[in-house]
C-alpha cells in the first residue's frame, strides 16, 4: 500500500470519528468499527476469514472478520494442506477467446532480459509448473545462472497492456527437470517441470491446475476440453494479443496413429504416453507449444494434456498431439511432491 493511501486512510478514519487500529496480522490492514479488516478478498480468504461485505477502498476489497484462533488456509492449493484446486472463471463470452481470470493456471515463459516469449506452461502449486520439454532443454547449459535466462509470466491475459484490473505477476525460474526419458528427435515424453525461486499465492487470476490420476480421462472419455495459449489461431494468421481458448474433442490412440500414419508413413507408432486431440478449424497452433490440455470432471479441471507438436493448425483428420500427463503421474510426484486430485 502506498504511503499517500496509508495517510489517506488515517485522515477518514479520523474524519469518521473513529481510531483506526492496526491489524496484529498485517500492518497495513484498517480495523473498522464493526470490528473487521479492510482487505484484499483472496488474503481475507487465505487467512481463514470470512468475507462480509465490500469495503470501498478498491473493488475487490472486503470487510473481513478473522478470528484469532484461525488458520491460514495456506498459499497455492497443496493436497498437502488444501485440496482445492482446477477453479475456472466465469465463461468467455466470445467464442474462441478467454475471458480474464478464466484459466488461471495458465502461465508464459519468458526468456530475459528482452521478455521474448518461448512457451506455455501451467501452475500445479505454489512453487512447480508444468511445461513441454522441448520448450526448455535449450537452456539447461546456459553460461548464465538460469534465474537471469528465463522467467515466468503469471496472471496474464492481454499481452498488449498493462492497465488491466489484474496484475500479472512475475518469478523467476531456478530449476529446470526434464523427464529422463526424454527424445529431441521423435518428442517422446516431452514434459519438463520448473520451479519458481519463490512461491506464487493465489489469486483470482492466479491459481493451480488439478493432476489427473493415472486412470483418468481413458480414450473414449466424453467430457469438455480445452486448449490455451497466446499462438496463431490459425496457419495464417498472427499470434495472439489474448488469451485464447480452443474447445477440442479427444481421439483414441489407434484412431490417432492411423491418421499420423498418413502422414508419416506406416511405421510411425503413437506411444501411450501420448495423447491426441482437436477438430478441423480447432486445434493448438504455433506459439502453443508447452501450454495445458485440461477437461471438466465433477466440476474441477484437470491437466490432461501438454502442447507437444502438429502438422499445420486445425487440419482436417489431422489432430495436435499431446504429453498425457497422467501417464507421468509418479514422476511428477516425486520430483515436486504435488498431488492434488479435486
């Protein structure tokens, strides 16, 4: 909080008639008459308070009552300590296109000191995302220590502005893992994790994806998926300015391959590691690449998929293909000790 909104806040509360006494919990919060802290929803939330009612000084502040034996829910959803995860906002209401806050999983790398764009990611918790390897293994024997090489863009929607009502956050990145297993050449097991040099706290715009178990989303699955990203909508087109959103339907693995096998040749094999889907006209396009397949499940949303590789965007009987991340479950688990299921 500034120091002009500090002052300001001191003189109405003195204008109010009313001693504004400082909250044990965090020193920039104002006690009001009714007994509650004017705070942000999500710490109101996070600090195990209960929101009441809206208390003007921005419009998502909110008069909170905390009482003093709460526990704090935490910072990002760990099953460790809290289960929720896979939140999505509101619906867009443009097809094709998010709406802030919608995703709120979804990240950016970004490879510094020019913030030039590398690739899609999505946050598991408050201190992983989840990333295709391909988008990375470049800078694993970087000269430079890897926090001043590539960094990771949270909370953001439209690329072209600053002035949105919700910030986009920023960390660095201080660990790149690669799945050992790993095939430049082919893009077998194409999946990587990246830890932030400090943890992320949720945020209405920031948020963690659910992990599918193993057995999850098994092919002939109907449920609603979504691809995200900043990449072209299309073949011919530009990359995007706003978050967009492609809704596209599941293949089976043997349906996939056959159709891969057109144009590979017939001795190209789909491993089950891999997963496949889109539509003509809705698929994952370049600048995708690394960013999160989810689908709908009891309510929650689940990483189902990573941007892996195509042939062009949204070809007929041509789908994208993906890193099934369920199939890394153990994996992912080990390396980072997230495993939170809704």
């Amino acid at each position: 909080m500034s120091r002009m909104m500090w002052a300001w806040l001191q003189i109405a509360a003195l204008l109010a008639g009313t001693l504004a006494t400082v909250s044990a919990r965090a020193q920039s919060d104002l006690e009001n008459e009714f007994g509650c802290h004017c705070m942000e929803y999500w710490t109101c939330i996070t600090r195990g308070g209960q929101p009441y009612s809206y208390c003007g000084l921005s419009a998502s502040s909110v008069c909170c009552f905390v009482p003093l034996n709460a526990k704090p829910v935490g910072i990002l959803p760990v099953t460790r300590r809290n289960k929720s995860c896979g939140t999505k906002g509101a619906e867009g209401r443009k097809e094709g296109q998010a709406e802030m806050s919608e995703w709120p999983w979804h990240a950016a790398i970004l490879e510094q000191p020019q913030d030039l764009y590398v690739c899609g990611a999505s946050l598991l918790d408050e201190a992983w995302l989840l990333t295709a390897a391909h988008c990375v293994d470049d800078y694993l024997n970087s000269a430079k220590r890897l926090q001043e090489v590539l960094k990771v863009r949270l909370g953001e929607y439209d690329v072209s502005t600053t002035a949105e009502p919700l910030r986009h956050e920023e960390f660095p990145i201080s660990r790149i893992v690669i799945h050992p297993e790993f095939d430049n050449a082919t893009l077998v097991n194409d999946i990587a994790l990246l830890q932030l040099e400090r943890p992320a706290r949720r945020k209405a715009n920031i948020d963690a994806v659910c992990m599918p178990k193993k057995n999850d989303f098994l092919e002939g699955t109907t449920t609603r998926c979504f691809v995200t990203g900043w990449g072209r909508k299309d073949e011919a087109s530009d990359h995007s300015v706003v978050l967009k959103e492609i809704n596209v339907p599941l293949w089976s693995n043997p349906t996939c391959q056959n159709a891969l096998r057109d144009q590979f040749g017939p001795g190209y094999s789909l491993p089950s590691t891999a997963l496949c889907a889109g539509a003509e006209g809705r698929d994952a396009c370049d600048g995708d690449g690394g960013g999160p397949l989810v689908c709908e499940k009891d309510g929650h949303w689940y990483q189902v998929g990573v941007v892996s590789f195509g042939i062009g965007c949204g070809r007929r009987n041509i789908p994208g293909v993906y890193t099934r991340v369920g199939a890394f479950e153990e994996w992912i688990m080990e390396t980072t000790g997230v495993h939170h299921h809704a």
